[in-house]
C-alpha cells in the first residue's frame, strides 16, 4: 500500500470509530434517561397534623379500659399519648 491509501484508511477507521462511541453514547444516554423517569416513584406529600378540635370517646365500654392518665389527656383536650 502507498501512503495516500494508508491516510485514507487510518481517517475512515478513525471517523467510524468517532460516529460509532458518539451514537453509542447518545443511545446509551437515552435510555439511560428513559429508566430512570420510569423508576422512580413520585413523592408522596408529608404527612400533616390533623385538622380540627379533639373529641374523646366517653362511652362506657371505652372508659372502663382506659388508664387515669389517659382519662386526664382526653379531659384536657390533648390526644392520648398513653394507653
């Protein structure tokens, strides 16, 4: 081979090889993108306190199980913390 084929030859392989790690990485950076935006979940709000005046339950069946320090919570106004 001459000196012009062997230019030649060097510049197709070096400009396949440039096309094909350029393509590689847009396709490999596509799908890479695609996974992800379909993995992931979205974000679930954070939790708020509740809303409104606390009501404790006074029926009968209910306050012959509490404890007095349940008892004074609910008398209070607070939500029970003990059992």
């Amino acid at each position: 081979m001459d000196g012009v084929r062997k230019v030649i030859l060097g510049a197709a392989i070096a400009g396949s090889m440039l096309v094909g790690g350029v393509g590689g990485a847009v396709l490999y950076g596509a799908t890479t993108l695609t996974a992800s935006a379909a993995t992931n979940p979205t974000p679930t709000p954070a939790a708020t306190a509740p809303s409104g005046k606390f009501v404790p339950n006074e029926t009968a069946a209910h306050e012959a199980t509490e404890s007095a320090a349940r008892e004074a919570q609910e008398n209070a106004g607070q939500v029970p913390t003990v059992p």
